[in-house]
C-alpha cells in the first residue's frame, strides 16, 4: 500500500499559485495579500521534494514548518538542496547563487531560513549589508554556524544546541524549538513484532550493534547503504539494501509497512559522543514514537538533554559502546511484548502532545514575529 494511497493533502492549487522566480520555487496565495516571504534553503528538499510532498510521498516535517505557514499565509520560496559547504561541493557558487532572490524578492522583514547550518556566503553579505533581510539558521546540536553574527535568530532543536546558539551569537534571537513529526504521515499501526530494526545510518555504532547480534538470539533487521557489508553479521541479522538517492532508496512507503509496522522495536545505536556535537538518532527516535514503536537508544550527543526514554516511558537507553547493555534491552523488551507496545503508546502521546510539526509550526511562527 504506498503511503500516497492514504496520505490526502490539500492540492496546492486549490489555494496556492507556484510559480518561478529567482531560481525559486514560489508557492503563494491564491487570493488576498501574501504575508511574510520565506526563503527556504537546506541540505535536502528542493522542488522534486515538494512535488513528493504534496503527492503524499514525504512528511511534511522534511521542510521544517514550511508547508504550515505556508497555510498561515506566508509566502514561501523554496531553493534547490545545498550540500555541506566545506566537504561536499566547490565553494562557488553554493548559496551565492541565491543572492539575488535573497536580496531582490526578500524585503526587510522577510527571512532567508536556513533548516541547517549550510549557508555561508548569503549570511557573510548580510554582515556586509548586501542584503536587507533576516538569517536565521537551525542548529541541531553543537556543530559550526559560518558566520553567525549575522543572524537575526537561530533556532535550536535541543538544550545544547541553544547554549552553543547563544555563545555563538550573543546578539541573535535564540528559541529552542525542538522538533516535529507530521501526524497526517505517519500513522500508528497494531503491534505485531517480528524483528528488531536498525535503519538509522547517520554515526550507526555498526560495531556494537554487530557484537551484541553475535550474543543474542533476537532477529534484526539493518537497513544499510547495500547488502555487501565490511562486518560478517551472524544469521539473526537480515541486512536490506536502503540505497542512496530517490531511484534507490526506500521509500517511505516501504520503510513503514515493510520494515517498520512489523518492528518490536527501533534500534537507534550511535556512536558516543561526549561533547554533544552531534544530535545524530533524533530523527529516527521520533519517526519510530510517531508510528507508536518503542527505541532502544545509545544515551549519548545532544539528544539525551532533549528526550529521555527511561523518563518519558518511551523506551529503553543504554551507555554508548556497550553490546552487554544492548543484549540485555533486547532480550528484556522481547520478553515483556505488552510492556513494549505500552512504550510505543507513549510515544504516540508524546509525539501528539509535542514533538508534531502544528506545535512546531506554531513556535516558528511566534518565533519569527519576534525577529
């Protein structure tokens, strides 16, 4: 069942008028004064992104309340993806190429909203005065933000990533937003466990992961980047071929029915990191308490100042690099199936009451009112 088959978005045409401008993707109002400009950039999206969203193929938290305000009545210019600045692409052009719809279609108090930290040459000719309009990036944890004085604000997505916001930008607006799951999306199914799944990649901790397969009986299932792998899983491990770009890759559609929906649990088993650089597993935690899963996840980086599974009920954490306490939440939640399901549930709440892209989407809006 692909997930464009019960997904039912409002068509874009039926309030909305997209057009091209800048090199954007604009989506503006159909009747009546646009509001606020946003220009929209990140590390993924784009406009073949946006077309899978509105087909039912993408949650809406891939643009990052983008999709929300554009029903508060913001108009919203939507760039195509940049990648990493300093590993992954020449640095010219990389933003610059969009210093014209930054500096021409943005007016004053528009935002250029960066949901990364990517940017680099728009926010140096903010701090130039070349252009006139608000910056605003996204941290998700303690990593670099070039050029951050010249932010107008900077959103944080957990405790640590706000106090880094704050000693990096001392005159910026610094909210810690946290984030958001869309609800239409993803939509809880009955418990009914098959397999452990591992499908986060990000900093996977592939080496505890393996040690604790080889001294438990418990199947798992690892989605990884292909089926041939340097580490010689043992026979309660499947590996699946996830891919690397939209030709390949799972879709969401298939991760949710396929993978997910007979999940026991979600495994998000990263590597340690002490210094909260990263938030690496957030994502994977919150898709998995969205469809009412519980996690079993390495307490460690930025996320564990965010959400605690022991407190919140919605999981199990356990020491970074250890397998014996990997086993052990394994074997413990294969053992008490009634107890599991009652963490997914509590997820579910949680993700409902909180971690949802309306609530999301609201802190933003107030957010940018107070630029």
């Amino acid at each position: 069942m692909e997930v464009a088959q019960v997904i039912r978005r409002e068509p874009v045409e039926a309030r909305f008028v997209e057009s091209r401008d800048y090199g954007l993707l604009v989506i503006s109002p159909k009747a009546g004064t646009a509001g606020r400009r946003i220009l929209f950039t990140n590390i993924s999206g784009g406009a073949e992104a946006w077309e899978r969203l509105k087909a039912g193929l993408l949650p809406s938290n891939r643009f990052w309340g983008c999709w929300e305000l554009l029903r508060m009545g913001y108009e919203i210019g939507i760039a195509e993806p940049l990648p990493d600045f300093y590993f992954r692409h020449k640095p010219i052009p990389h933003d610059l190429r969009y210093w014209k719809a930054a500096r021409s279609w943005l007016r004053r108090d528009d935002i250029l909203y960066c949901a990364h930290n990517v940017m680099y040459w728009l926010p140096l000719l903010k701090m130039l005065s070349g252009l006139k309009c608000h910056v605003v990036s996204l941290l998700y944890a303690k990593e670099p933000l070039a050029h951050s004085g010249a932010h107008s604000g900077i959103i944080a997505l957990n405790p640590a990533a706000a106090s880094h916001a704050r000693a990096l930008a001392p005159k910026a607006k610094v909210a810690h937003l946290g984030w958001g799951m869309d609800l239409q999306f993803y939509q809880p199914q009955p418990y009914d466990p098959h397999w452990f799944l591992s499908c986060g990649r990000t900093r996977r901790d592939d080496k505890t992961l393996h040690a604790a397969a080889c001294h438990t009986k418990q199947p798992i299932r690892v989605i990884a980047h292909s089926k041939d792998q340097p580490l010689n899983w043992p026979a309660n491990v499947e590996i699946v071929a996830g891919g690397d770009d939209w030709e390949s890759r799972l879709s969401y559609a298939a991760l949710f029915e396929q993978h997910y929906t007979p999940a026991a649990a979600s495994l998000v088993v990263v590597r340690r990191d002490d210094i909260d650089y990263t938030a690496c597993g957030f994502t994977g935690m919150l898709e998995a308490m969205a469809l009412a899963r519980p996690v079993i996840a390495t307490k460690t980086g930025a996320v564990r100042g965010e959400l605690d599974l022991d407190k919140t009920g919605c999981g199990l954490s356990i020491p970074p690099g250890d397998p014996d306490a990997l086993v052990e939440a394994l074997d413990r939640m294969a053992a008490e199936p009634e107890h599991a399901e009652a963490m997914g549930r509590a997820g579910r709440n949680l993700v409902q009451s909180h971690y949802n892209m309306d609530r999301f989407a609201r802190d933003l809006h107030e957010f940018f009112n107070g630029l």
